[in-house]
C-alpha cells in the first residue's frame, strides 16, 4: 500500500487533514502548508486520488 509521499516522508492522511483544514481542492494548496511533491512527484496522482475520493491508502497505480 501506498501511504505518503516517499521523498519527503509526509502522508496522505497529514495531507488530507490539511485539505480539510483549508478547503483545499488541489494539490497546490496543499502545499501551501506541507512540503512534498516536489522532487520526485511520483506522490502527485496519489494526492489527486485523495482528494477525490477521501481515501489516504492507495495500490500501487503503474
């Protein structure tokens, strides 16, 4: 399972309680309060997933 954003070691559930937080629609805003997503991004249709869907543990997407 998939459950952060692996270079900056951040989760998708520290991310959604951001985003829900602040109303956040988008990874940008975000990022706003949290770093990630920058170096690599392979993190990013992880978090996009999770603002759709509320969900914050993944299967691998190839």
């Amino acid at each position: 399972m998939v459950t952060k954003c692996v270079c900056s070691e951040v989760t998708f559930e520290k991310m959604k309680q951001v985003s829900d937080k602040h109303r956040c629609t988008n990874i940008q805003c975000i990022q706003r309060y949290l770093e990630f997503g920058e170096a690599c991004g392979m993190c990013r249709p992880y978090v996009k997933k999770m603002l759709e869907t509320g969900e914050t543990k993944f299967e691998v997407i190839w």
